[in-house]
C-alpha cells in the first residue's frame, strides 16, 4: 500500500502529469481543453482513450454529478470515448463511486502507483551493453515505429507521434533518451520532463522492444535520467508505475510508493 507523504505538491505534480494531463493544447488542433468548470481534460482529433481524458477533479460533492454529466455530454458530441483519472488531489474524495454508478469502468491493467524518490544521487546498477543516449524530437520521430512496438498497449504510430508532440511541448524541459545496442541498433525509448520551480523530474513513459526486456534496459534508463536531473538542479523524482510492470523494478531501485492512480473508462 501507498504509503503517506505530506507535500501537497508533489502530489498535485504526480496527479498533473499523469498521462500528461496537464498538457490539454497542441498546435494544429490535435488536443484541444475540455471546458466544464472543476475538472482539466482534453479532447483529441483521434478517438483513443490515452488522448481523450479527464482528471483533477476539484468540486463540492453536490455539484459532482453534474459536472460529470457535463463531461458526458461534450465527449458524446464529439463521438469519442474517454478516460477519467482519479488520483490522490482528486475531490471529491468518493469520485469512484460515482464514476461507476454512471457506468465508467475501471480498467485494472492500468492502475498504477505514484511514487517519489527523494535520493536522485543513489546508484543504480546498469547494462554496460546498452548505451544511453539523450536524442532530439526528430529521433524520435524517425523511431515512431519503435516506440509503437516497445510501449505496446494498443499504441499506435499515429497516435505515438501526438505523445512525441506532448514530450515536445515542454521544450528545453523535456529531454528524450534512446538505448542502443552495440551494434547502435535501438532498441527502447524513455523521455523524462525537469519541473525546475518544484526541483522535481517526472520519469514519463518508456518502453523496450520485446526481445530485448528483462537485460537492465529500463534501470539504465532510470539511471542516466536521475543523473541529468540532478545536473539540472532537480533533487526529486517521481514516476506513475504501473502496478504489475514498472512498479516492481521502481521499489527494487528505492522509488516509494505515496498514491494510487486510476483510469476509468467511458465509451461513447
């Protein structure tokens, strides 16, 4: 179980970054932000559950059930399914229940934990046969491909390259890492963001392609990242784990766990 923390903001961060949630505008129109009042969303052009989703919820328990009908309403005129995101700043505290009595449903595969690191400097073994490399937006654009097989989850490459846009939109915060064999074969992706007013690193998503998981790729990852964090002044981690994959390989490297976050799902 989670255990308890007392910064507010870290928490808000973890819940924030969330399937990026605080992102809800791209250029071009690919997202653009739900507007009903006490809750942040986005809607995409592409109907996909990862780019059309709602969460931070911030309402009195009166009001919660119209402001999700509200939501409802929007996504169905959009003709798009969604998900909502229940995390640790969510209010009310009971959104759950009112998420499944409107017929949301929870997707347990992606119940993940949020959890914070507050020792960058400790060392982490890695796999010398692998190097690390941090790569511009345009190589991951040329590995769209990798990215789609390494994250799996029904990714797409249409959709992987609206979440390489997300990764871009933080600029010189956002930093991207591509693993490669000896050969300079690449084989995994990983991307992080700097948070330098709250001296954080949200570790973002990251994935391996098949064939080469389970050989330390993911804590090499975790590793160069934590390092550039700190050279960029953040003293701070935090990471969304999900609870049966990258949670396990967090808590071995000294990540805890402070939340529970949870996706539910509406289908239009």
């Amino acid at each position: 179980m989670p255990s308890k923390i007392n910064n507010q903001k870290i928490l808000r961060r973890i819940e924030e970054t969330y399937y990026a949630l605080f992102v809800d505008q791209l250029p071009g129109g690919l997202l653009k932000p739900l507007k009903v009042e006490g809750v942040k969303g986005r809607i995409s052009t592409i109907n996909n559950p990862f780019l059309n989703c709602v969460g931070l919820a911030d309402v009195d328990e009166a009001k919660c059930q119209s402001m999700i009908s509200s939501v409802i309403e929007i996504y169905e005129k959009e003709k798009k399914g969604f998900q909502w995101l229940v995390g640790p700043t969510t209010r009310p505290k009971n959104m759950d229940k009112y998420l499944t009595e409107i017929g949301f449903k929870r997707i347990e595969e992606e119940s993940a934990f949020g959890m914070v690191l507050k020792d960058i400097d400790i060392a982490i073994d890695t796999n010398e046969d692998f190097k690390i490399r941090e790569v511009e937006v345009g190589d991951f654009e040329e590995n769209t491909s990798l990215i789609t097989k390494s994250f799996g989850m029904g990714l797409t490459d249409e959709i992987a390259r609206i979440i390489i846009d997300l990764y871009a939109s933080q600029g010189k915060n956002s930093h991207l890492y591509l693993a490669f064999t000896g050969e300079n074969k690449p084989v995994a992706f990983s991307a992080s963001v700097i948070d330098p007013e709250n001296h954080l690193v949200i570790l973002l998503g990251a994935g391996t392609l098949p064939e080469y998981r389970g050989k330390g790729i993911y804590s090499s990852f975790v590793d160069m990242r934590l390092k550039d964090a700190g050279k960029a002044g953040a003293n701070v981690a935090i990471i969304q784990a999900l609870k049966n994959t990258s949670a396990p390989i967090c808590r071995r490297l000294g990540f805890e766990a402070v939340c529970q976050l949870d996706s539910y799902l509406y289908s239009a």
